[in-house]
C-alpha cells in the first residue's frame, strides 16, 4: 500500500510540473472530474488508467517509478562549469529557462533560437549534470533546493560586469516594482540582526520560486530581488573626511 500511495503521489506531481487539471485529465480519459479526483483520493489505478494517465504527459510507467528512488541534486557547479556557462550566451540562457522549467516548445516559442541549437545546449547542460534531457527532449532539472551560484565565480563576475547597471536602470515606479534604500547607524550587533533578516528573505524568496514552478509558465514571471547591506559613506561625501575621523568597521581593513 506504502509504494501505491508513493505512486499515485508522483503522479500528481508530475501533473503539477505538466500543468495539467483533474478536469482535463477527466476530459483526456472521458471520465467526469469528480471520477477523476475519487481515483486519486482513494488511489484506485489500474494499470491501464495508469498508463493513460502518464501517456498524457509523454511519460512511461516505469518512468513514473524512478521518480520514487533517491536522485542525485547538484547545490553548485565548478569553477570550470560556470566559465563554460558565461563563455556562450545561448547556452547561459537555456540553463537559466531549464532551472525554471521551461518546456522546449516554450523555450522555441520566446526566443529565436532554433531547435537544433537549443538541444545542443541541453545536452552539454546534461553532461555538467546540470539537467537531465529526457525522451522527446523533455527537460528535467537536477538541481537541489539550496542550488547557488559560487561566491565570486564566473556566474557572479558576469552578474557584476554585465546584468547588475543594468538592473538599477530603471526608476522602480511601475506594478511588481520597488526599490528601498534606507541609511543609518548601526552598531556591530544591529548589523549583524539586519544580516540575518536578510538572509530569511532571501530563503523565502527561493521557497516562493520552488513553490511557483509548478504553475504553467504564463502564471509566472521573471523577477530579480537585489539585497544588499555593508558599511558604505557616500564617495562624494568621503573625500571630505578628515583622516583622524575615518571609521573602521570591526574586521575591515584601514582604508588608504
């Protein structure tokens, strides 16, 4: 019973990651959706409505049971593999649609690169084990929920260089915008509490990401959160200082 609630679980996962309804599975199966939300409440699948079920996502069976064993979850790449990332645009952008679950037909219908390239791509984001390129070039991401990018890697220099003066051109006026910027005095302490505030929202952003990407792709959008804190004055306002009234954050080194 245990491995038949483990199924019939996968199974409605895999119809959450397809956006698939009971009602159009009900429609699929010509059955009334109620009939549909009795199987799966009370778990009563023969093989056959179980092997119809899975046809409508282009799965197997058997493809559905290795769902249910422990699978090997990436938090980071190398070096090497974030290089190879930022070293080809097309290839950086099908990483970052497949992270969010972009289907191929998805991937072809907001972007023009064609369908040849696009496979390339996924399958060298397969060999970094970044993705698994499935039968009917399905993707599948095989990174964990913790995944991050290296401190001050390849991913983040790029950020740094390329995405981040591009990110603050913008006057953050319009729906789904908003920009705070706050200054003060803080001791050491208070510092450290706005730190670890700030790593919370961080972690509730990735836990609201994790959550969305079972919602089709016209339900979600791109958005980028920038959080930042640190000891900072102003250059403008610096080169007025007087030497003797140079503050020196404790574990910062003297300014020269």
């Amino acid at each position: 019973m245990a491995q038949t609630i483990a199924i019939v679980d996968a199974l409605k996962r895999a119809l959450k990651e397809h956006g698939l309804t009971y009602q159009q599975v009900a429609e699929a199966l010509s059955l009334s959706e109620a009939s549909v939300k009795r199987l799966f409440s009370e778990r009563q699948f023969s093989l056959k409505r179980l092997d119809q079920v899975c046809g409508l996502m282009g799965l197997e069976i058997s493809d559905l049971v290795r769902r249910l064993e422990p699978e090997p979850r990436i938090d980071q790449l190398t070096t090497e593999q974030e290089k190879e990332l930022v070293s080809d645009n097309a290839l950086l952008l099908i990483a970052i649609c497949a992270l969010n679950r972009w289907t191929l037909p998805q991937i072809l219908e907001n972007y023009t690169l064609d369908e040849p390239t696009i496979i390339r791509c996924l399958a060298r984001l397969d060999r970094m084990g970044l993705v698994e390129l499935l039968p009917g070039n399905r993707i599948k991401a095989l990174i964990s929920h913790d995944f991050h990018w290296l401190r001050n890697g390849p991913i983040q220099t790029f950020f740094e260089s390329q995405v981040q003066a591009d990110f603050f051109e913008c006057r953050f006026n319009r729906p789904g915008e908003l920009r705070l910027f706050l200054n003060g005095m803080l001791s050491t302490r208070n510092n450290d509490v706005m730190q670890q505030k700030l790593r919370r929202l961080a972690l509730d952003f990735r836990h609201c990401h994790q959550e969305d990407l079972a919602l089709p792709l016209d339900q979600r959008f791109g958005m980028s959160m920038m959080l930042a804190i640190r000891p900072w004055e102003v250059a403008v306002f610096r080169q007025f200082r007087r030497p003797h009234t140079q503050k020196v954050y404790p574990g910062h080194p003297p300014a020269r």
